[in-house]
C-alpha cells in the first residue's frame, strides 16, 4: 500500500516526545512489511544538522495574502524510509521545535497552517501518489479540510482517503479567529462543524471533524476522550464521530530499544539471564553522581515536567518516602516551577536524588535499564512509552490507571502469573505512596521481582504486531473513503 505520513517531528532527527518515536517506528515498520512509505515533516535545524547538502525542488504556497517560498527536500534513510523534509528557514530553523524556554512561538500558527498547506500540497501534486494519508496532531489537522476544499471547488477527482491519529488531545492548535484567514479558505468552513471553537480556529477540531477516520494511541485513551472528563472540550464532537474512532496500541522500536548490543548500555542482558542489568545499574548509579548501591532500589521517572504527568504528586510522594532506603533518578524538561522543586529536592537528598534537564538519548536509555522501577503518575496517558521501554528493559512499571498505562501493564491483583507492574487508582499523593511501598516490598523479595522482570521483558510490544494493525486500518478506510467516495461525513456538534 503507498501511505503518507505527516507529522511535525520525526525520530532521530527532530523530538519532542512521543510523537516523533511513534511515528519513525510506525513508518519503519510499515516499510519492513512491503508498504511504500514517505513522510512529510518541517525541516528542523536538528534535521538539517544531520542532512546538510540534500536535492530540493521548490515550492510556492499562498499563506493570507502573501505567497511564501519554501523548498521539499528529500532523503532517504539506512532503513530504507523515504522523507520529504519542508525546508521553509524563516519557520523552522530555529532552536525548538514549539517553544523557547517554556514559551509558544507567537507565530506558530503561521508556520502550522503553512506546514498543513504544504502537505496538502504534496498530497495532490507531488511525485509520490498516495492511496491514503496518516496525519498526527494539531499540526496536521486541517489538512482534511484543504484537500476536501480541493476537491469540490477545484475538482481534484480521486483524493486518497485520511487517518487523523490523536496522540494527546489536551493539545490542540487554538489561535485567534483572525488566523483562520491564513487558510485561505472560505468563510462558509468557520463554524462548529468545523475548525470554530468558542469564537477561536482550534486547528485539532478541523481534522476530527473532516479526516476521514480517527485513531488514538491506546483502546482506552479512544475511550477516554469521548467523556466530559479527558475529553477537553471536544468529547461532543468526538461522540458523534465515535464510529470512525479506535484506538490502536503503540509498540516499541525493538531495533532502538534493545539489551543486547546496545551501544547505550555498558552491558548486554535478557530474560533469562539479567545479571547484566546489575552492571548497567552500578554504571548509571556513578554516571549520574549516587552512591553505588545495589541493595537500593533505583526508582527513575523520565518525562515532560508538566501537570498532566504528575510531576507535582511524584514530588510529594518523595517527600515522605524518600526517609526509606531508595535512590531517584529524574531527567526532563518542562515548567520551571518543578524544574526547581526537583533541584532542591537534589540539594536536600544529594545521596538519594539525582535530577538531569534536557533530553539527551543514551542517558535514557540508561535511566531505563539501570533503574529498578519506573514511576509514571499521569493524570491522563493517552498510551505512555517509557512503561514499554521499561517493560523491555526489565525494569517494573508503577503506573496510575489510566489510558494506555491500562492497557499495557498488568498488576499482580489481576494476573499474578502475568505480573509485571504495579497500578494506583487515585491521582494523589497517598495512592503514589502506597504503590512506592509495594514496590520496595517487592525489591525485598529477589524471587518475585525477577518474576515480574521476566514477564515484561516476554510480551511482545514490538511494532510488527502494531503495523499490521494499522495495515488492516488503512485497507477498510481506504476501501471506503478512497476514490469514489461521497463527499460529507462531517461531524454534526452541538456546544
């Protein structure tokens, strides 16, 4: 199948979190099972770090009343994967991705609507025909509109059909009303059925309620979302498009995500022999300045410093529980508030806490082998990687009970044969400390915890399983919203 992927961030070679793992992993896989795949993604400067001279081909895109030049350069990867990368400096070469220091880009509306037009664009007239295109996010999110706007005012005959994948709906791409203009579409499509939301263009609500099929990362979060509680502002206009909804699990980039021969990890390990992991845990320990200890457990959390991962309930809990015999280990980056909370944490427990900003690979991979728990007290998760890296890595999970984090750890009241985690309900400081307390309890009995080691190091989370997922997705949706197509299916909402 010839699938396009477009997305505003893409693993190795631009990241903020998830999103740019997903999809490298999604197009790596997909590629690997026969599919032709390209993708679509602004032309970062971490990218151009890494393709200096690459061939181009110009492009003109007309944004509000002004036309801007860019150039579609292309690439291709060791493993195979085709990438077009939207080379526009004014836009993208920049040091962040969103934000400096914790602040939007004032124009990244600009910069989004041009990206979404230039996909579109590409759509319709590049090299490559697709037969269905994959869109991630608010970035991408009007993308739908453009091509359906193509399709009935400038009769473009077969357009391919669409597939919007939510990744975290709390983001969603609102601007004032005024940037709708930069479109350059009609002001019939600015209404509630569309891209208006409370008198704002919410760049997300365009691609829910014209893409042709919708996806989240998780069965539960697709669930999640359709509720006035995790639904943001959009679980209406998500229930009257719940049959074009699922979720669809994310999987682990088993190439990346790997102990044995892993040039992170100082030792190899697996399932049936883990005495290297002792290695991997004294090398982390000295590497990040705590005492090398092997009777503490080394709990870790790796993540975006923001409310939503609770960040703010997992310092509380420290504040009691780090009177026990444990070590911490942080590496993030986000709110400054927490980022100082952390430091002091640091400063008060120097022997017990060590805290790392600033996203830098190998360490996490470290961080995730060397550790012996993994704390992840999200409010909401719409599918979590780092619980499936850890699970990879032999190193337990101790989730909060939400979103993918659900579907993807298994907690010995429900399966102790299949244990390989630890949940809590509550989004409170309290619930975070008992499950702190049954995992120290655990780290006391040598026999169990490598039961739980072993178990989640066994399950398959590899994203073969996720790809042809997706290939059975893209085969029903293109069957039906492919060539021939009727024009409509647009969500109906109500406020």
């Amino acid at each position: 199948m010839r699938i396009l992927i477009a997305a505003s961030e893409l693993h190795p070679y631009s990241k903020s979190g998830g999103l740019a793992d997903m999809v490298a992993a999604l197009a790596k896989a997909l590629v690997r099972r026969g599919n032709e795949v390209e993708v679509v993604t602004p032309f970062h400067r971490t990218a151009r770090r890494q393709f200096p001279d690459l061939p181009s081909e110009p492009v003109q895109i007309p944004l509000g009343g002004r036309t801007v030049s860019a150039a579609v350069c292309r690439a291709q990867t060791p493993q195979g994967l085709r990438v077009q990368f939207v080379h526009q400096p004014d836009f993208f070469d920049r040091p962040g991705l969103y934000q400096e220091e914790g602040r939007d880009y004032a124009d990244n509306a600009e910069r989004f609507i041009f990206f979404a037009k230039v996909v579109a664009h590409l759509v319709r007239h590049g090299r490559f025909h697709p037969e269905l295109v994959h869109l991630h996010d608010w970035q991408t999110g009007l993308v739908p509109l453009l091509m359906l706007h193509q399709r009935i005012a400038e009769g473009w005959r077969e357009p391919p059909a669409t597939c919007l994948t939510i990744h975290n709906l709390s983001y969603q791409g609102v601007f004032p009303a005024w940037a709708y203009g930069l479109t350059g579409l009609p002001d019939a499509y600015f209404n509630i059925q569309g891209p208006e939301f409370y008198g704002q263009m919410n760049c997300l609500k365009a691609g829910i309620c014209y893409a042709d099929d919708l996806t989240t990362v998780s069965p539960r979060y697709a669930k999640e979302i359709t509720t006035p509680e995790l639904g943001c502002g959009l679980d209406t206009v998500l229930r009257s498009r719940a049959e074009h909804l699922c979720g669809i699990l994310n999987g682990v980039d088993e190439e990346e995500w790997t102990t044995r021969d892993n040039p992170y990890l100082p030792a190899s390990y697996d399932a049936k022999d883990l005495s290297g992991k002792a290695v991997v845990k004294a090398a982390l320990q000295k590497e990040i300045g705590l005492p090398v200890r092997a009777e503490a457990p080394l709990f870790a959390n790796i993540t975006r410093l923001a409310y939503q991962k609770g960040v703010d309930l997992l310092l509380g809990s420290l504040e009691e529980m780090l009177a026990a015999d444990m070590q911490f280990v942080e590496l993030g980056e986000g709110d400054p508030s927490l980022k100082e909370a952390l430091v002091d944490l640091a400063r008060r427990y120097p022997d017990k806490v060590a805290i790392h900003f600033g996203f830098n690979q190998g360490l996490s991979h470290r961080v995730e082998a060397g550790s012996d728990f993994f704390l992840m007290p999200s409010r909401f998760e719409p599918c979590g990687l780092n619980q499936l890296y850890s699970l990879r890595y032999g190193t337990v999970p101790v989730v909060r009970a939400t979103g993918g984090l659900v579907d993807t750890v298994v907690d010995a009241t429900e399966d102790p044969a299949r244990a390989d985690g630890i949940k809590f309900g509550p989004a409170s400081v309290l619930a975070l400390s008992r499950a702190i307390r049954k995992a120290l309890v655990l780290y006391g009995d040598p026999a169990a915890l490598r039961h739980y080691r072993r178990n989640g190091m066994r399950v398959d989370h590899g994203w073969e399983k996720a790809a042809a997922s997706y290939e059975a997705h893209y085969a029903r949706v293109a069957r039906r919203y492919g060539a021939g197509r009727p024009v409509g299916g647009v969500a109906r909402t109500k406020r």
